[in-house]
C-alpha cells in the first residue's frame, strides 16, 4: 500500500521528518517496482539514512 499525505508507516513515527518523507518516496517506489511492503519500509528507511548522512559529509 503506497503512503501519502502524512500517512506513514508506523516504524517511521519518531523518525525527523525530512528522513520520514525521504523514506515513504524510496518506499513507494520499490512498491511501484514490485517489492514486498516490508522490504520496502524496511530498505526505504535505510537508504533514507543513508542518504542523509552522505549529503551531511558533503557539506
């Protein structure tokens, strides 16, 4: 089930939001490409980490 307008899952509750919305776009997108929903919350909250932490180093 793709996540929208505040929706979220409920693993990402007391994520900050900017990695919460980062999460629920890499997560709607591997549901768009077939992905399990656990996988999804699961590797969209990484990757949004991720992402963050590597566009902190950058700066």
């Amino acid at each position: 089930m793709p996540w929208y307008n505040g929706d979220y899952p409920p693993s990402y509750k007391n994520q900050p939001k900017k990695i919460r919305e980062k999460a629920v776009e890499i997560a709607n997108a591997l549901l768009l490409d077939g992905a399990e929903e656990g996988v999804a919350i699961a590797t969209g909250l990484k990757n949004a980490r991720e992402f963050f932490k590597h566009k902190k180093s950058e700066q």
